[in-house]
C-alpha cells in the first residue's frame, strides 16, 4: 500500500510540473503617430515613466513584476486599465493621455496611430486612434 501510495504521489507531481504555469505575459506599445511621443505607462500600480517611444518605435514591457493581485489575477476574468501618456512633438508641447480596459489572458500590443481621414481636415496632436490586439 505504501509503495502505491507513493506512486500516486510521485506521478501527481510530475502532472503538475512548470509545463503548466502561465507563460510569461508582455504589454508592447507601438506609437504609430508621427504627432506624438509616448513618455509614459501604468498597470496595475506599476508605472513605466521616463521613457520615450517616438514614431515608428514600440516596447515592449514585461508583467512579470506587476501587483495583479491588488486587483484580482490575469486568468481572463478580470478587466485592467492600461494609462498611456503623451505630448506632443509640435509646439506647444501639449500633453494628454488615454486608458485602455483590457482582460489580459495573453500578451497585449497598443496601437496608436493617426485616424484615417480626409488629409484636408485639420489633425491635432490629440487626433489618435487606439486598437489593441
């Protein structure tokens, strides 16, 4: 009986090995707006500040140090706010920002880039569109 029960044993941890912990989840910003820099961002009382992410450029952070406990568990069942924060490369130097709710049940990227539109319209530096996939 002993040896069976250390079989079960032994054959229970395997069936829990890493294979099957969560991967490790990413949150990339590609700034597709030639009219703004991104200069900031925040998740879950995690703040990425001091950083600068011009047209054309993306980041992209690792979650793996962001408190998802203070507000529940990235298992697809709850909604996050993603703060991004931006100025303006024009004079005057405006800034703004914008959330985005999301679920993270996988790695997320934030687009933000100028609207398609009718290029006779004017298009500010707080003209943007925002898709997250």
């Amino acid at each position: 009986m002993k040896k069976l029960t250390l079989l079960l044993f032994v054959a229970l941890m395997f069936s829990c090995s890493s294979d099957n912990l969560p991967l490790s989840m990413t949150l990339t910003i590609d700034n597709q707006n030639p009219s703004i820099n991104i200069e900031w961002v925040t998740l879950s009382g995690t703040e990425w500040r001091d950083i600068v992410i011009t047209n054309g450029q993306s980041r992209t952070f690792d979650l793996s140090d962001v408190r998802w406990n203070t507000i529940g568990t990235p298992d697809g069942n709850d909604n996050f706010t993603v703060s991004v924060g931006w100025r303006c490369v024009a004079t005057p130097r405006i800034d703004g920002d914008f959330d985005s709710v999301m679920t993270f049940d996988n790695s997320k990227t934030i687009t933000v880039s100028k609207p398609v539109q009718d290029p006779s319209i004017p298009c500010g530096c707080n003209c943007y569109e925002v898709t997250v996939n």
